[in-house]
C-alpha cells in the first residue's frame, strides 16, 4: 500500500503496463449458472462470468439489464430487497457465497462497495473513515488515527482533508464526498471493490480523479465497476462484460470488446446505436 | 397565420372576477385562521383574568385544603411530575423498540402492515376507553390499586400508538443511502441501527415523545376512570403511592365551584400552571426539531 500511496498517479504508466505479458492473476469471483428472480421477474438469466485479482472489470449495458442487479449479488446487497430469490453459485475464494452458511457480514468486510451516489454518513470526516474499523472492534484512538491517513491517502484526498478531518462530511464537494467514500471503503481493507456507477453524479474532472484512483487501487485489489459511460469502461477496464436483458451477451478483454467484438448487439449499443 | 385560441378580448374579460374571487378565497381562509385564534384568545383571556392572581408560592408549595384561602396544589403538581417520570421511560422504550422492530426487522409482509395499520388505528381510541384497560389491567388485576403505577402506565399506554407512529416516521426518513454504506462494510443490522439510524432519526423521535408527553399529561378521562381522587392525601414519594395530578385538580374544582365560588379561581390557576407546564413542552420539541433535524 505505502508505494501506493506515495507514486504519482500516471495514466501513461498504467497503459504501458497493461501491454506486459500477462502475469497470472487468481480469480477472486467465479460465477456458475447464476440465475435470480425478483419475484417473478427473471432479473439475471444463467450468468457465468470469472473475475480476477488485481483487475478492473466493467459491466455495461442499458437500464435495466441486469448490471447493478449483478453487482449488488456479488455482496449480497441484493437480499435488501426481500422478494430475491437465486440459483446457481458464486463461489469467492473457493466458497459459495450464495449458501445461507456464508456470513453477510464476512462477505461485506471482505468486498467493499461503493455507490452511484455518494453517502457519506452525518458525520466528521475522521468518524466515516473510522466507522469501519469501529464497527469491527478497533477503537484504540492512534491506530484509528494510522487508518484514517492510511485510507485517505489511499484514496489520495488527504491532502485536501488532512486539515479539516472533524469537519462534518457534508460540506464537502460531491466529488471530494464520492472519495471520502471510497476512503472509507479502503479502512476496512477488503480484496474487492464493488463500483456502482461511481461517477454518474460527477462532473468531468471529479469523474478524471475516480479513474485515475480506479487505476491506482487495482494493483492490490479487484475491482467491478457497473457503468452507463463506454468512454470510461473502454478507458479504465481490463475487461468488459456486456449485459442485456438480465444475460450476459460477451463477456471478454475490453480491447477485444470496444474494437472487434463478437456479437452484433455488443457493437451495436457500444457504438450507440441503441440503449 | 396559426389559430389563436387565447381570445384576448375574452380573458380581459374575465380577468377581473377570477381576481375578485382571488381575493375572496383569501378572505374565507383568513377568516378562519382568525376564529382559532379567537377562541383561543377568550380561553386565556378568561382564564388568566379568573386565575393569575391567585397564583402565589403558596398556591404552588400548599397541600390541598377545604379552605380555599389557603388551598394549593403541590400534591398535584408532584403527581403529575412523577405521571412523566413513568410514561417518559414506559413510553420511549417500549414505542422506540416496537417501531425499530416494525421498521427494520419485521419482514414486510402482510402481518406487518397489519400490525401498523392497527397501531395507527389504535391511537384513536378514545382515551376514557384506556382509562378501563388500565382500571381492569393495572387497578384490578395487578391488584395495583389506584396508585401512581396504575396511572403512569395508563397514560403510557395511552399514548404508546403516537409514538411508535412518531417514531416509525421518523426511522423511515432516515435515506436507506445510510443504511447501505452500513452494511456494505459488514456491519450488522443491529450495529447500524444503533450508530447510524437511530442517531439520525433521534431528534424526529424526541420530538413525538414529547409531545404525545404533553398529550399524556393533559389526559383527565383515563383518570377519573382509575378513580384518582382530589383529597387531603399525603404527597406521592414513590410509585405505589396515591396520587393526584393537575388535570384531576381541575376537574374536581371545576365540579366543586357550585359548593364553593371561590373554587373556580382556584381551578383557573391551576390551568395556567398545566398550560405553562405544556406551553414548556412544546417549545422544547420545537426547538430540539430546528436544531438538530438532519437535512441529507
């Protein structure tokens, strides 16, 4: 994490290294037959898809196919809804996180989200950071303190905050907000983070500092990111999974996606010729 | 050249009378805004004109006496003190736990909004027809007799339904945005109840206490039903002693003024002192409402 924290951010780097021989990387996620109903609506039909360490996955595809839905499965989030209903597995480090044994509560301090909107909560900016850790039994004030500049760093917005961390977090720009909620997502260390439309409420530039951020965090972590922009799937993403109607239609190197891909549909909504 | 359908000559001509009833309207609403205030108005005005001079340290520290020189109403004023001192930790309780249960753990389902539903239903019962449930429950049954016990958890009871509802809105305006963030990072419901909803619905919550306090402590139905006398009894010292309350004092005066003249005096102080005392609440829950209300 510490050479992270301190290396500049280079876009130019991160795309240079892209282009090395690929070194094999263990797959974090691996999804077989998953099927899911909200009621009787088949939100997610046989999905198979493998997610892998140390990579940024995108999701695309128009409302309504499926994508969140994907990714809020991955957590669990998806049980907030009660009428769920799945089948299949999605096993994470070789166990199935779709059997009622695996505790949500593990999976959710293991895989970190965050959202479309940021949700910071009514509170300094030092306790976000610190409600994480809190929550899972550290309350000793100087390793809570080593946490929330580790974590800020991390998601490189400490200096911007370093001076102000018992501010309340609301008065904080949406984009400062968006990365005090990825800050707060790295203070609990996962090995995955969920990214649902993480940038659609942002303005260009805010949007710019999430990828570079997005590039710098998938060195140690795997990271899925849902999407509705393609510039930013195509620019920020190892691979891309394109969804429609609740399957995924190609799933594959995101090169091989954006340039040359397989089935018509996938060009089609990739060059905007509908969704 | 397109069609006009907007006759110029035509909604010049109406314009005047639409403004006209404008302005009636104002005036009708107006008008009743005002009767509010005027009845209200002649409420005070009579009752401060009957009462305030008889008000005195006195009057306030006295026990009750025959002798309505010398009667005071420090008997009533500690029952209903005490009354607060039960409904407050009854109430919060027992509604606050009933609500986070409705709201976050109950599965949402047909039994739940059964259940809501019929608490909502609930808080119109009558209040005389809790002053039954707590002379059969709490006076009889419990063989509590017609203490403070019986009465504080009478008038808890009375309004628990307004605070659970108070209390389950306030717990649903409290963005699910929150909640997520919670349980994103493993935290448990219980763990983001207690340091992410709950502190956010808090002042929304306090707020419905208080009032439905105010509201309780105003109560005489339930009361009389518990058969809470206005006699020469000693101050209340704990929760198994007989009590009187201000709202009772009232109401026997009231009775007793044809006996003795001088009684309706004392009734019209004592209604001041109820009216300050819930003048007192309400600003308190106005106040904890603009100060801490949370806007996302």
């Amino acid at each position: 994490m510490n050479t992270v924290m301190t290396k500049k951010i280079n876009l130019q780097l991160v795309r240079n290294e892209r282009r090395e021989p690929a070194v094999q990387k263990e797959i974090v996620y691996d999804t077989k037959d998953l099927n899911l109903w909200y009621g009787e609506t088949h939100a997610l039909k046989n999905i198979n898809m493998d997610i892998k360490e140390k990579e940024v996955t995108a999701i695309i595809g128009p409302s309504g196919c499926g994508k969140s839905t994907y990714l809020k499965t991955l957590n669990r989030m998806v049980e907030l809804v009660p009428i769920v209903k799945t089948s299949g597995e999605i096993t994470y480090k070789g166990r199935n996180i779709l059997d009622k044994s695996f505790r949500v509560e593990d999976l959710r301090t293991q895989v970190g989200m965050v959202f479309q909107k940021a949700n910071p909560f009514p509170k300094s900016i030092y306790e976000n950071i610190a409600y994480g850790p809190r929550i899972h039994g550290i309350n000793n004030k100087k390793i809570l303190d080593e946490i929330v500049e580790k974590s800020l760093r991390g998601a490189f917005i400490w200096d911007e905050l370093k001076d102000r961390l018992h501010d309340n977090a609301y008065g904080l720009s949406g984009g400062q907000q968006q990365r005090l909620c990825i800050a707060r997502c790295l203070a609990v260390e996962p090995n995955v983070i969920l990214m649902d439309e993480p940038t659609s409420a942002l303005d260009p530039k805010s949007t710019l500092r999430i990828e570079e951020l997005v590039q710098e965090l998938k060195k140690d972590y795997a990271i899925v990111i849902v999407t509705h922009n393609m510039q930013q799937a195509a620019r920020i993403s190892d691979k891309t999974a394109f969804f429609l109607n609740g399957e995924i239609i190609e799933y594959d190197q995101t090169d091989h996606i954006f340039n040359t891909p397989t089935d018509e549909r996938t060009g089609d909504y990739i060059s905007g010729r509908f969704g | 050249m397109t069609t006009k359908y907007m006759d110029a000559e035509l909604v010049g001509k109406r314009m005047s009378s639409r403004v006209r009833k404008n302005a009636g309207w104002k005036g009708v609403f107006f008008a009743s805004t005002l009767f509010g205030l005027f009845v209200l108005a002649v409420l005070l005005i009579r009752v401060f004109t009957q009462g305030l001079e008889y008000i005195n340290i006195d009057f306030l520290m006295n026990h009750l006496s025959t002798d309505a020189s010398r009667a005071g109403i420090m008997g009533a004023i500690l029952g209903t003190a005490w009354l607060m001192l039960i409904v407050v930790p009854v109430t919060m309780v027992v509604g606050v736990g009933t609500a986070i249960y409705l709201e976050l753990y109950a599965k949402k389902g047909k039994l739940q909004s059964f259940i809501a539903t019929n608490i909502s239903n609930l808080a119109g019962v009558p209040s005389i027809v809790y002053g039954l449930l707590g002379l059969t429950l709490f006076v009889r049954a419990l063989e509590f007799g017609n203490v403070l016990l019986a009465g504080g958890l009478t008038l808890a009871l009375l309004v628990l339904p307004i605070v659970i509802v108070a209390a389950q809105e306030a717990l649903r305006a409290v963005p699910g945005s929150l909640s997520e963030a919670s349980y994103g990072m493993g935290a448990t419901k219980w763990q983001t109840v207690r340091r992410i909803i709950l502190p956010a619905a808090i002042p929304g919550i306090l707020t419905g206490a208080i009032l439905s306090l105010s509201r309780a402590i105003g109560e005489t139905a339930p009361l009389t039903v518990l058969g809470i006398p206005a006699l020469l009894i000693p101050f209340p010292s704990g929760i198994f002693d007989t009590f009187t309350a201000l709202p009772m004092q009232i109401y026997y005066w009231t009775i007793d003024s044809s006996l003795v003249a001088e009684y309706a005096n004392l009734a019209a102080a004592t209604i001041i002192v109820l009216l300050i005392l819930l003048f007192l609440l309400n600003s308190i829950a106005i106040f904890i409402r603009n100060k801490f209300q949370q806007r996302y």
